[in-house]
C-alpha cells in the first residue's frame, strides 16, 4: 500500500476532548473519527486492526467448537417483556418503534433472541450441546461516553451461547470458553486477569469470570491474593473472615455510653471529635431493598458492597433511603443512624461482628452510643458479607496471602446462565427418557473494539503505539528518506513490492515529505518493523529497525527483506 493513498489524518496535538492514552493515540494515529457521542468511525488504519482483532477471535471460537451466525440488531419488544427484561434494564436500553407502532429495541446483547433461535430450532437431545456466536454491532445508551472505545454507545461485540442437556455440559462448554478467552487475549498481546465477578443484569444462576486488562485508566478495580491465583472484581470480593471469641462465646451485658456529638454526621468528624480510630465505629446505613427499609451495619473504614447486599436478598432494587425515610425509621437525621433499637432487619458485617465494643449512632440527634458490643446488641442481626473487599485482608481462598489492589478494563466475561432464559422463554427439549425440561446455557461476550483501546493502554511509548505484530495494521513500513532520489524510490518499491508478493503487509512511505515528518508518522503508527532506505541505496544497504527496539541495523537487502519475512538465522 502506498502511503500517499492511504486515508491516514496524523495529528500533531493532543485532542483536547480525549482523556485516555488510547483514545489520543487512535486519534492521533487517524485511526477513528467521532461521528457522535460514544460513536466512532474506524479509518483504514483502525479497520484493518479491528478485523485482525476479529480473526482472532473466529479462529479460537471455530477451535473452540462454535459455530458463527449472524442476529439482527434490531429486537421485538416482546422477546424482551418476555425474559422480564425490558423494563429492568434501564436507559441503556435503545428503545424505538416502526411505524406500525411496534416496539423494538437496539440490542445491547442478544440472550433473548439466540433463545428464542435455539427454542425454535432445538428440540431433542440428539441435537445437544451446540454452542452459536456472532461478531456484531451492539449499541447501549451510556449516560456518559468516555475514553473513546473503552465507553461508547455503539461497539463491536463477539457474543457466543452453548445450550446443554445439564449443568455437567455446561461446565464443559464453560471450560471450552475460558481456555478460548485465553488464548484469544494471549495472542493479542494483553496483559490480562480472570476474576471473579458478579453476573449484573445478565443474571444467571452459576459462576462468572471476568476477563481484565491491567490498566491505570480502567474502570473496575481488581482485589488479588499476593500468594495464590485468587482474583475477583472489587463488586465480587471476598475476604478471609475470623470472627472474634468473644462474639462466639456471647459477652456479658453492660451499660451503654450516651455520647452527646452535635452535629457530628460523619466518620471523619467522629474519629476526630472522640478520639478513636474508624475501625471501632459502626457506620448504619439504611437502604430500601424492593420497597422495604432495611439497615446495614459496616466499620467505619469500611464501604457497603451494594452488589453483595442485592445479592444476599435476592432483591431486584436497591437503594439508599432518603432522609425523610431514615428519620422515619430510626426517628433521627441521616448520620445518627445506629443498628441498636431498630426494628428493622439489619444485615451486619463480619468485620462489625468481630468488634469487642464500638460506637455507634443514637438513633436520636445528635447522639452516638459508645460501648456497643455486637455480641450483646446485634444477636437479631443476619452476619454476612456486606462490605468492599479492602487492600491488606486476609485471602478467602488460601488463608495465608494478603489482598493487593490494581486497575483493569473489562475485555470479556463468560456466565454460567442456567435457565434464566430458557424458563422465560420456553426454550425446552425432549431427553433420552422422553422427558421435557429447559435447555442449560451460558453466554460468552469480548468486547472487540473496546480490547483494541485495552491494547493500546498497554503498549504504547512516548513517541506513539507499539503494536503487537499479531494485530498490527502492516507488518513492515518501508520508508524511503526522499522521494525525490529515483534509486532511493526504485529500491524501496523492489523491497514493498518483495514483500507483498511474499504475503507481508507493507506500507511504503512514498509521501513528498521530510524524513523527520515520515519518522515521527512511522513511530506514531507503530508498524513493528521499519525498513529506512537512504544515502547507501546505491550499495544495496538499508537501515532496519524495530518499533519496540532502540537498536538499528544497517544491512544488505537479502537480508532485510529475510528479517522482515519472519525467516531468520
């Protein structure tokens, strides 16, 4: 391909709206445009990466026993009102009608229609396991767009469905599944985790993993033992758990402290008022699970895990109760909550649990209870996990390691679904006794465009992208220093011409430009090797570089077109 051709708009700046590494860099490198809000164009550059994205994927979900389909982005309403979706799902939700006045929805994910597929389709044992995917456009109306890919309204998505006979098959097809996400994201060259994660609004009744490449810039925080392999999404973490003797053993009752704080709502305000550390105050919060109050009780330096809550429940809303409802409750302003005396239920942590005695609120303005022991007080309370998972707590798989904290950008996630969907939408098949029952499945999604942002957030430098050669645009950039120099043109145009009559993607700089202006494009594009012809062309000489190395070579033609061919001594 000759440069001159090629629709490729470098900038010099750094676009001011953009906030990631990456997404500066896909701009800066003209690899995509914003039509709109989360909505991009993918320029010839950013185009060939996506499809070699795209191949690595086919290629491991082929390997992986899935076969490719193709469903419509445009969805019935009524397979949606089916599943119970619809109205849960929320603003994401593309809603539209057709002027017959039909509703349908833009699919944010395709569950509901790959059922409905199956349903129709798959009636008998004999027909089981089949595990279908597709490579296709999703849209979800973000509230706030952001990071170019890593957050849009319209992405690329790899979405994959098994349905088996039973929960043994589908452990197999999740296996399958998560063996393929990890070749898939080895090939790619990401830096990446497999956590433990909570199923969201796709639901369902088994395991989930989320896949995470590690990244400053991401969104989701990951906890991870120092010692074993464990590693869980922050919504999803556990922590190793030892309840105190003394709450075991129960305690004996003493009086409690009336401590006066007015005016005192908060933990940072508490700590400083009474002298103690956060760790000895209970912190109440009163939420509003499915139109019921209930109170959660966490340590002060500990946060309420919404997600482990709902969960807990089984609720499908949660929310903080607002202050009418909290006075109402505990017959005091917000921040004067406190678990004794409430007649509410009251989910308390095990960290709180552990407590010899604490503060904690009234109940009553501007007061605070001290020596409240657990042991005593909240013998009514159900002791669980309710809390985020912290740096430095104690592994919940091996015991022995410690909690680490880092930064990822979810690039996949595989759920265990059941018969969340199947049930719904009476997707049933005959077994080999002649009994009817619902099909078992499991979802598999790769956010394609979004593991092309992860990417670049990882391999980068300060002169541009460093693409990992199993993704990038071209294989080799053959750069003449002048255009004007007819031997320097005619050996650059032998050596692209060499190479692409061998199968190597090659971009020839043939561009009237100064040899800085070519360098600079060269390093921000990031082609893994570049092939400089210049004074010595006469000599058959050229300079090779490679884009992730400092060293540049100086050798004969055989032998750079060799090296750039992949066939080396």
């Amino acid at each position: 391909m000759r440069q001159s051709q090629l629709l490729m708009p470098t900038l010099r700046e750094v676009p001011s709206e953009a906030e990631a590494a990456s997404h500066q860099l896909m701009l800066r490198a003209g690899l995509i445009r914003q039509l709109a809000a989360g909505i991009y164009t993918y320029l010839p550059l950013g185009r060939r990466v996506l499809r070699k994205l795209e191949q690595i994927v086919r290629e491991e979900m082929d390997r992986a026993g899935a076969q490719e389909i193709l469903m419509p982005a445009m969805q019935p309403a009524e397979l949606w009102q089916q599943s119970g979706r619809y109205g849960e799902y929320g603003p994401e939700l593309i809603r539209l009608r057709d002027r017959h006045e039909r509703e349908f929805a833009l699919g944010p994910t395709h569950e509901e229609v790959i059922t409905a597929l199956v349903r129709d389709e798959v009636s008998s044992y004999r027909q089981l396991p089949v595990m279908l995917y597709q490579i296709q456009t999703k849209f979800r109306d973000e509230k706030r767009p952001r990071y170019g890919l890593l957050r849009g309204r319209e992405f690329l998505m790899k979405d994959a469905y098994s349905f088996d006979e039973d929960w043994e098959g589908l452990h197999r097809s999740y296996k399958s599944m998560y063996e393929a996400y990890n070749r898939i994201f080895t090939r790619c060259g990401l830096y990446y985790r497999a956590v433990e994660a909570d199923a969201g609004s796709i639901g369902g009744e088994g395991g989930t993993h989320e896949f995470m490449a590690l990244a400053d810039i991401g969104e989701d925080t990951i906890a991870s033992c120092d010692s074993c392999d464990y590693a869980a999404n922050l919504e999803k973490a556990e922590y190793g758990t030892e309840l105190a003797a003394h709450y075991e053993q129960g305690q004996k009752q003493d009086e409690l402290e009336r401590l006066h704080t007015p005016a005192i709502r908060k933990i940072e305000q508490l700590v400083q008022a009474l002298g103690v550390s956060a760790d000895l105050l209970m912190k109440t919060l009163i939420y509003v699970a499915d139109g019921s109050p209930i109170a959660v009780v966490v340590r002060g330096d500990h946060e309420v895990n919404e997600i482990k809550v709902k969960n807990m429940l089984s609720a499908a809303s949660l929310e903080l109760a607002d202050q009418e409802t909290t006075e109402r409750i505990t017959g005091a302003p917000v921040g004067f909550a406190g678990p004794v005396g409430l007649s509410i239920p009251i989910l308390a942590d095990f960290a709180v649990m552990a407590l010899e005695a604490g503060i904690a609120g009234a109940n009553e303005k501007d007061y605070h209870l001290g020596n409240v022991k657990p042991g005593v007080h909240l013998t009514n309370a159900q002791v669980g996990d309710y809390r985020n998972a912290a740096a430095g707590d104690k592994c919940p798989r091996c015991g022995q390691g410690r909690l680490t904290f880092h930064r990822g950008i979810e690039v996949g996630h595989v759920f265990k679904l059941g018969t969340k969907y199947s049930e719904a939408l009476n997707a049933r098949f005959l077994t080999a006794a002649g009994i009817e029952q619902p099909l078992i499945m499991g979802c598999y999604g790769i956010g394609v465009s979004r593991l092309l942002s992860a990417v670049l957030e990882q391999h980068s430098d300060s002169n541009g992208i460093v693409w990992p050669e199993s993704i990038a645009p071209y294989r080799v950039h053959v750069v003449p220093v002048s255009s004007k120099d007819q031997v320097q043109m005619d050996l650059a145009m032998h050596i692209a011409a060499r190479l692409s009559d061998a199968g190597i993607e090659t971009l020839l700089d043939d561009r009237d430009e100064r040899p800085g202006v070519k360098f600079k494009d060269s390093d921000l594009i990031g082609i893994p090797i570049r092939i400089v012809v210049g004074k010595h062309a006469a000599e058959g000489i050229v300079e090779l570089k490679r884009r992730n190395e400092t060293q540049v070579q100086a050798i004969g033609l055989e032998e750079a077109i060799s090296i750039a061919s992949g066939i080396e001594n």
